[in-house]
C-alpha cells in the first residue's frame, strides 16, 4: 500500500469519526441536560473534544502528504506526531475541565439523573466501542500514530460513558442521598481520560524525537539487506519513522576486493529490495564498508 493510499485511508477513518462524534455529543449533551445528569453531560463535553482532536489529526495527516521541498528535504511527515501530541494535550484538558466541574456539581445540591439516560448511554458504550474498533484497526494498517491515538479517543469515550452509567445507576438505585454518585462517575471518566492521554503521548513523542521504532522494525531490515547477494553482513541500521513513511540509514558490508562500481551496484540492490518490502519504507542510505572474506 502507497503513502498516498494509507494516508486517504486514515482521512476517511477520521471523518467517520467526526460525523460519529457530532452526532453522539449532540445526542448525549441532550439527554445530560434534560436527564438532569451532569456525568452525561462531561461525556457530551468529552465528545466534543473528540471532534477538535479528530480535526487536527485530519489536518496533520493532510499535512504530511505534502511532497517534499527545498526547505523540507525529508517532507512534512512530522506534522502527524505533532497532530497526535496535540490530541493528548487536549485529552488532558478535557480531563481537568471535567473534575473541575464535577466537584462544583458534588458541592451542589441537585436532583438525581433520569432513567431514560442509562438508555442513552448503553447505545453511546456499544457504537464508541465499535468505532474504536474500526479506527485502531485502520491506524495499524496505515501505521499512523495519529489515527490510533485518535481510536484511543474513542475508546475513551466509551469508557467515561460506562463509568457514567455505573454511577447514575447508583444514584437511582441508592435514592435521596446518593444524588452525587452521578458527579463522581464523571471524575472516574476524567482520570480514565488523563490515564489514556499519558499513555498516548509517549509513542508520539518518541515519534517526534526520532525513536527508534518498536517491533523488531531494524531487525527485519537487516535480514532483507542480508538476503541480497554480496552482502556479508550489516552493521550501523537505524531506521526511523517521518509519518506514514520510514527512513533508512543502513551499512553493508561487501567483500573488500570488489571494485568500487561492484559494491556500489550491491548498495543499489539492497536499497530496491528496502523500497520493495512491505515496510512502509520510502527511501534508504546504504553505506558500503569493506570486510575480508576468506
């Protein structure tokens, strides 16, 4: 699959999201508000979030499709970490916002939520789960950082709203009394947020800073360079990711007695096969050291 195909992929993926999201904060601000249950309430404003983060990850992937430039000769990859980065600091955001508001709600009096909301919110866990589903499946097959963060907002968002459901169910069941059982379900769902958030940031962090990527990514590269006839073994590989794409700097080592157009002919067949390999890998650097060979 072509940059160009899993970056479309992952653009589709976010709008479904999108239109998923604006209809479900809109659905559930609704029924928070007339339901008289402010936990439902933080999951609409969770939500709503979401659709500020799926637009930045939407603007970071087109982002980094742009072709390279004079003045970004390893192109606008980096604009998708930095898209997903900023989706973690909105999370956290999100999160705070909504403690934040909870305990002004637990300090004030007020009814208990309605039963209609437990309803609501059944719906809400089934179709985020599902679209987390869909969405984190589409970012591994495109390896976008983005869009699993992304999926990750939306598993979020299912789970606030079971953390919702458990406690307007305990209000209801609890009667006079157990009115803020709502309000603590909402502060349950913002530490679950802030917890997803850290965990989020740190892969695209590491992104950012050029990690080294996970999996085995080296590894794999070597035993392809170590397939190519002529080539004795590898030494310095590091590989790192530029959005969608990877980048290579690889060195070979050949037979000291070759020529130089021999081993620069081997160097030319090691980067094709790189290119070719289902890797995501869009150019490589391979660097040829001579060895004696016995």
């Amino acid at each position: 699959m072509s940059t160009t195909d899993r970056a479309n992929r992952g653009l589709k993926s976010t709008l479904v999201g999108i239109l998923f999201n604006f209809v479900l904060a809109l659905t559930k601000g609704i029924a928070g508000f007339l339901g008289n249950s402010f936990a439902l309430i933080a999951d609409a404003i969770e939500s709503s979030s979401d659709i500020v983060s799926s637009l930045v990850v939407y603007a970071g992937l087109r982002f980094s499709t742009i072709p390279k430039d004079e003045n970004h000769p390893y192109g606008h990859g980096k604009a998708e970490p930095v898209a997903a980065v900023v989706v973690t600091l909105a999370l956290m955001g999100a999160a705070m916002v909504i403690v934040a508001q909870s305990v002004q709600e637990i300090l004030t009096p007020h009814h208990a939520p309605a039963p209609f909301t437990l309803i609501v919110l059944v719906g809400v866990v089934l179709t985020k789960e599902l679209l987390y589903r869909f969405v984190s499946r589409v970012g591994k097959e495109v390896q976008s950082t983005a869009v699993k963060t992304d999926a990750w907002h939306h598993r979020s968002d299912a789970l606030t709203s079971v953390a919702a459901f458990i406690g307007i169910s305990v209000a209801l069941i609890g009667g006079p009394g157990w009115e803020s059982a709502d309000d603590w379900g909402a502060i349950a769902a913002s530490v679950v947020i802030m917890v997803n958030a850290i965990v989020l940031f740190r892969p695209a962090f590491d992104e950012i800073m050029d990690a080294k990527p996970k999996g085995g990514y080296d590894e794999k590269v070597r035993a392809l360079a170590l397939g190519v006839d002529g080539v004795v073994d590898t030494d310095k590989c590091h590989v790192r990711k530029m959005g969608l794409e990877f980048l290579v700097d690889l060195q070979i080592r050949v037979d000291g007695n070759l020529t130089v157009t021999q081993g620069h002919y081997i160097s030319h067949l090691v980067k094709d096969r790189l290119l070719a390999a289902d890797l995501g890998i869009t150019n490589a650097w391979i660097h040829v050291e001579p060895v004696k060979v016995q």
